[in-house]
C-alpha cells in the first residue's frame, strides 16, 4: 500500500481517528516534556497538527508546524534522527498491540492558508465584494 493511500482520508473509521488522536497526544507529550534526546525538539515550540494513520494502524503520519517555519529541514533531521525514541516513548505511553512505523512532515496546509487569506485580504477581491 502506498503512503499516500492514507492520508486525511476521508474515510477513516472511528479506530483510525481515535488512535491518530491517541498518538498526537502522546507525541505532544514527548515533545513537550523534552524527552525525545534531541535538542533542537527539546528546545522548540513544535506543533503536531495531524496524524495520518494507515487502516491497518501500522503506520503513522505525523504533521507538525515548527516554531521557526524557515528551518523545516533541520527539524525534519531531527524528528528522523529521534525516531528511534520517539517510536520506544510512544509504545510506553500507549496501548496499542503494534506500535506503528512512524514518519515526519512539515504540514503544509499552513502555506496555503496564508495564501488564500492573501488573497482575500487583496484591494481587488475587496472590491470585488463590495455592495453597489
């Protein structure tokens, strides 16, 4: 199954919604507690914004927005140079009966935000709005 079969699917089961709730709480932890033994995890503001969990729940997406959006490939390094530890927390902090192979990317979702706000914020969809 290729990766991208699971991801923000729409039609994630109640299980798969409930695990990928399960496992961004319990990366958040680990990221906010410090406990990945990655320094630049440690010591910045991260914010895992979605899990993408295939239907069999052995693999897990992990989205995240750093702090400093200019350096994504310094914490892209970083969450993959810790993955080893962030999986080995994940498994003491849940109960699941396989812990999932896990992946890291930068949510891009944010980009597109700022794009379409951009553009509704322009002079000219602004007049284009406007009441005559």
């Amino acid at each position: 199954m290729n990766e991208n079969d699971f991801i923000r699917s729409n039609e994630a089961s109640q299980r798969q919604m409930r695990v990928q709730e399960i496992l961004r709480a319990a990366l958040s932890e680990i990221l906010f507690r410090g406990e990945s033994k990655n320094y630049i995890l440690d010591e910045n503001i991260i914010t895992i914004t979605h899990v993408d969990v295939s239907p069999d729940l052995r693999r897990a997406k992990f989205l995240f927005i750093p702090s400093d959006a200019k350096q994504i490939d310094k914490f892209t390094d970083a969450f993959n140079s810790a993955k080893k530890v962030i999986r080995k927390k994940i498994a003491e902090k849940v109960q699941l009966k396989y812990v999932p192979e896990i992946s890291f990317h930068f949510d891009e979702s944010i980009d597109e935000i700022e794009k379409l706000d951009k553009i509704f914020s322009s002079e000219k969809v602004k007049n284009d709005t406007r009441i005559k």
